[in-house]
C-alpha cells in the first residue's frame, strides 16, 4: 500500500491513522508489515507506529525531519533509520540508538536524493528479504 501526502502543510501528518489502522488489520491476519517512508513519510510512519497495537518486523526511515518526534517505539522489530549530513533539511537520527534494533546509516546524499541513492534501495531490500 503506498500513501501520498497534500502539498498543505497541515495535511503533511494525516495519514498517519489510515496507515496504523491498515498495517493493524494486514497484521492481525498473520502477515507482516515494512513500514518505509521518506522526508516528512519517515516522521509519519513513526507516528502511526505510535498508534498500532501489534508489532512490524521492519521501519525504514530516509532521512526524516529532525524538528520531530524521531523516537522508536517498542513495537517495532528492527529498523532502518538512513540520514544525511549534506543538507540542512531532514538529518532526523532514530532514537533510543543502540538499544540493538536500529541501525543507523549515514550518507553523503543531499536529502532530495537520498530516497533514490542505489545503496538505500539494496540496504532496504535486503533487510526485507529476511523477514
């Protein structure tokens, strides 16, 4: 399921309740669940992880907007948290780090590129396919 969000401001959060209450039912009927987002998608996933009841195996974020709440809640098996350092939007780092289900990466990407970078895609795909 892909989600898209406004080009409003305030719309930038707001599928967040849609995504929990999906990623709930899809788990619920014994499959799992890869949350990824990128920019401001990254902070929404983690926003609909707050809301979920049952446990994904994998949380990708790319780089997501360091302003925010980028905090890991415990129902989330491993993730992903990709960051750059070029540029000065996005740079979000998901905490608590080393609690040994995050594994931080950094990229010299700028943040427009570094949901396209090659070695994002490969890393992504490959934590996917051992789940």
């Amino acid at each position: 399921q892909v989600w898209n969000h406004s080009t409003l401001v305030i719309a930038w959060f707001s599928n967040a309740e849609s995504i929990a209450i999906e990623a709930d039912g899809v788990l619920g009927r014994g499959f799992k669940v890869v949350l990824v987002g990128h920019s401001f998608g990254a902070n929404t996933i983690l926003i609909a992880l707050r809301k979920m009841r049952r446990k994904v195996s994998l949380l990708c974020a790319i780089d997501p907007a360091a302003q925010f709440d980028t905090t890991l809640p415990p129902n989330c098996v491993k993730a992903l948290g990709f960051r750059q350092v070029v540029s000065s939007i996005g740079r979000g780092k998901l905490l608590p780090a080393g609690d040994g289900r995050i594994i931080d990466i950094v990229l010299n990407d700028s943040h427009t590129y570094i949901d396209k970078d090659p070695r994002t895609h490969a890393h992504i795909i490959s934590e996917i396919v051992k789940i």
